[in-house]
C-alpha cells in the first residue's frame, strides 16, 4: 500500500475506533460467546501461558485479554491504534499492575521497533489483522522483538466463507417430519484481496474497514519472516449449546513443539487464530540439530 493511501485508510480506522471504542467496551468487557467459548480456551492452549512470562497483546482494545492473562500471572505489555480504546482499558482492573499499555499504530515500523528487542515470551492479535491496512511491518518486526522460539498467536475470521462479501444463510428443512433450521454460506469473492466496510458487533455506531485477504496470504507472510507451521485441527459450538450465529463451526491449524522451537496455530473457530513461532536460534528447521 502506497503512503497515502495507508495514511487515509488509518485515519478512517482511527476515527471509527475512537467512535465505537465506548460501545465496544460496554459489550465486550467480559467477552460474548464467540470470545469465551471458541476463541480464549484455545488461545490459552496455543499459547501455552506460563506464570511470569512476558507476552505482547497487539491492538489490545479495552484490554480483555491483556486482563485475563494479566490474571495468571503474566506480564502483559498491550498496546492499540486507538488512543480512546486505551483509556478505557486502563480504568478497568489491572491485577497486580502486571499490564503496561501503550498507543502504537502497528503499521507503523517505527513506532513498533520502539518495544524492547527480544523480550517477549509469546505474541497474540486477537481478531484485529483483517482491520490492519497493512500487516507486513508487523511480521517483519515480530522477529526483532520475540525471543528466540517464541510463538504468535492471532485470531481472523476464515476468509474464504466468513468475509464481507458472505451471504449468511438460515432455511427451514423438513427432515423425516422435524422441522430443522439449516445454515449455510454463499461466498463470491476470495482470492483476491479487497477492503470493505462493515461492523463487528450489530448496531455499533459506525461502520469500519476490512481488508480480506487469503489464507495463503498470511501463510506466506509467516514463512517470509522466518515462522513455521505444524498442524491442524477443528472447533465447533458444543451442541449442547446452539448459537443464533449461522456460522457456529471452526477449523484450526495447530503446532506442535518438537525440535523447532515453536511453530505456527491456527484456529479456524468462526474466527480463525494462527499461532506461528520462531525457531530456536542456531537450530534446524528440519531435525532440531545445532
């Protein structure tokens, strides 16, 4: 993306944050269903969380996250693009002042390189890389702040069928004399990337952009940057517990940490989390040797 244009493209998403980060905050506080139930019993799985570590939560928000990690003993540094999102996340608690928040435009290199060199444990972006106009400055800098087999962890919606051109569909069906409700997706756009504008949570006070872009996209901007993938698995809602949400399924990638350090997740729950990791240094990709 050109200067300008990621220039007017953040100003557009700096002013719908800014606009919406009060209602974002009163709905998702303590999280929904999409939060608790896919997303944040899995990103602790991926990210392994151990007491004492240091883990950056990039475009944080009013700081879930950051809070909940925070209360198991984490260090937490967290920033975000919206300087209001900010404010709001630091009135809420912070236990054991174990959270330091910043404003950082993660597009911005830059302003990213200012974070200590190599000294965070793990990275996590929970659902925020698809409101990003550009994510490569981010890739390209996570190396130089990540320690070495430190793994990054981020959450998207699957882009094939869950993207801003998806027509969600509900239809009644006549199965052996049970009427069912029956969801499906019609998708018509995604191998080639496009920005759109949409809303999160419905009835939010004004729209925001999306930049869709492919699976393989990410894939391939994570191997340019040195990270590695191993693994695949799928989440759905337990049936015990329908959602109204037509799109109430997952696919994830997992990694497993064999000799590499640690690899690259992904969950594909609705929203579709990536963890990808740094090789240890001075260690094979192929056998873990020296």
């Amino acid at each position: 993306m050109k200067n300008n244009e990621l220039r007017i493209a953040n100003k557009e998403i700096l002013k719908a944050w800014d606009t919406n980060a009060g209602f974002w905050d009163e709905r998702m506080g303590k999280g929904n269903d999409f939060f608790n139930i896919l997303e944040w019993p899995a990103i602790l799985r991926l990210l392994d969380v151990q007491a004492a570590q240091s883990i950056l939560d990039i475009a944080t928000g009013n700081g879930l996250i950051a809070r909940r990690l925070a209360s198991l003993g984490v260090q937490v540094t967290a920033f975000d693009f919206s300087a209001r999102l900010i404010e709001l996340a630091k009135t809420r608690p912070n236990p054991d002042t174990r959270i330091a928040y910043h404003v950082i435009d993660g597009t911005d290199e830059k302003a990213l390189l200012s974070l200590e060199a190599h000294a965070f444990d793990a990275a996590l972006c929970n659902m925020a890389l698809f409101n990003m106009a550009e994510i490569e400055p981010l890739f390209r800098t996570l190396p130089k702040i990540l320690r070495a087999g430190a793994a990054f962890v981020f959450t998207i919606c699957p882009p094939a069928f869950n993207n801003s051109l998806s027509v969600h569909i509900a239809e009644e069906q006549d199965q052996e004399g049970r009427i069912q409700t029956v969801f499906s997706v019609k998708t018509s756009r995604y191998m080639n990337p496009y920005t759109a504008r949409g809303v999160a949570i419905r009835d939010q006070p004004v729209v925001q952009l999306y930049f869709e872009r492919t699976l393989q996209y990410y894939f391939n901007l994570g191997f340019a940057n040195g990270f590695v993938l191993d693994g695949f698995e799928e989440y759905a809602f337990p049936l015990e517990q329908p959602q109204e949400n037509p799109l109430p399924f997952g696919i994830g990638l997992a990694a497993e940490r064999f000799g590499l350090g640690s690899a690259l997740w992904i969950l594909l729950a609705g929203p579709l989390a990536l963890l990808i990791g740094l090789p240890c240094r001075g260690r094979s990709l192929l056998d873990g040797s020296e």
